[in-house]
C-alpha cells in the first residue's frame, strides 16, 4: 500500500493532488507545529496577469503551537472580500461559475480551525475531481508523543501497514532512503513535470494555486497534468 504524508495546505499546487491521486491513502499531517509564512493559510491566485497573495486570518497563529489548534478568525468580512478578489481574478474564465460556487460552498461550511478548513477543501476537490483515495488526519495515527522527523513518518507508515511511502521532491534532504528500506518501507520522491494550461491570453503564471488550474482546465485536462510527474 502506497501512502503519503503532508501538512494542511491551503488550496495547494496541483503538485500536492498529483501526490494524492499517486497513494492509497494520504495523511493530512496537522498534529506538528505551525510555520509562519507558509502554505497553511495562504496561496496565490491569477489576478490582472499576475501572481497574487490570498490570505486566511487566523487567531493568534504562533510556531509554538500545533496546526490543528489554530483557529480561523470568525468574522465573515475576511470570506466575503476573498470571494470578491476570486471573482474579480476569474470571471471570465471558461469554469467560473462552477468552481466559483465549489469555492464559496467550501468558505461557507462549517469549521472551527484551518487545519478543518484545509481538509475540508482538500476533500471537496478530491470529490469534484473524482479522486478515490482515502484521505486522514495524522492526529490518532501512531507514537505523536515522542517521535519526530521521518522517526514520526515511519512510525505512521507503519501503523497504516503502508509498504511504499511517496513524499515531494523536496523530501529528499529530509529522509533517509536507507533509514526506510531497512525498516521494510521503499520510499520514492514525486518530481511535477513543468505544468502548462491555457489561462487568459497573457504569459502563463505559474506554480499557483490548484483553483487556478480548476478555472482553465477541465477534468480530462486536469487527469492528465495529474499524472505529469516523474518518480526519483
């Protein structure tokens, strides 16, 4: 069984539903701490031709605390003035009105925390792409107490009985081939191939988030940038 393993990104490059659409079963990791000025609450959108920042707030988001126990402000003028700039970044893009309201369905649902949020999203857009693969969070999963870097990604690998773990390029500093394959998971690292779709008639922006690539493409389309990855 193939698994992967990943914090609660916000609306994430395709590269994260390349690595989901890949495994079996993906952990959504939100029991670590919090990275200030990461992906957790944040990513970028099309707007005028350029690559723009859209951001959750959140009540008191330190690195001193977990992912899962950061919570999204509850005022609704944050929601309504994201809706807004997704409009005004998308309106005339050929999927607009189906992934506008997917969009507003998903800001509009009921969440205490980003981690909620996040997962929420992640899954939502899972369902619309029809996206089979088992989806969880890290939290009841293994030894959380005392484990940490790949010893807490094996130790959940082997509390799911997962016998290949898939992690993004990036990972290959990070962990340890050896360190795996000794403990009886084989371990590989997804490369995304350079991904181009039409977007508006201008340069083409890359590495935004996944909803940009939901405006312009269709689910055939978006099938096929999903499997455009190589495997190191």
């Amino acid at each position: 069984m193939k698994i992967a393993i990943m914090q609660p990104y916000f609306f994430p490059y395709i590269g994260y539903f390349q690595l989901i659409n890949f495994v079996d079963r993906f952990v959504v990791y939100d029991d670590v701490s919090f990275i200030n000025r990461g992906w957790v609450n944040r990513n970028h959108l099309l707007l005028n031709g350029k690559s723009f920042k859209f951001t959750v707030p959140l009540i008191e988001a330190s690195q001193n605390k977990l992912i899962s126990e950061i919570c999204v402000v509850k005022d609704e003028k944050w929601k309504k003035k994201m809706l807004k700039t997704f409009e005004l970044a998308y309106k005339k893009a050929p999927n607009y009105s189906v992934i506008y309201s997917l969009f507003d369905k998903i800001l509009s649902s009921k969440y205490d925390t980003i981690s909620q949020l996040n997962f929420l999203s992640i899954q939502e857009i899972c369902d619309y792409l029809e996206l089979n693969t088992i989806l969880e969070l890290s939290t009841p999963i293994g030894n959380k107490d005392n484990l940490r870097g790949q010893h807490r990604i094996l130790d959940i690998c082997k509390n799911m009985n997962a016998t290949h773990y898939i992690n993004p390029i990036g990972g290959e500093k990070l962990y340890d081939k050896t360190f795996f394959n000794e403990s009886g998971v084989s371990i590989n690292f997804l490369k995304t191939s350079d991904i181009i779709y039409q977007q508006y008639c201008g340069v083409f922006v890359p590495n935004l988030s996944i909803l940009d690539v939901l405006m312009f493409s269709d689910k055939e389309e978006i099938n096929c940038l999903l499997k455009s990855f190589t495997l190191v």
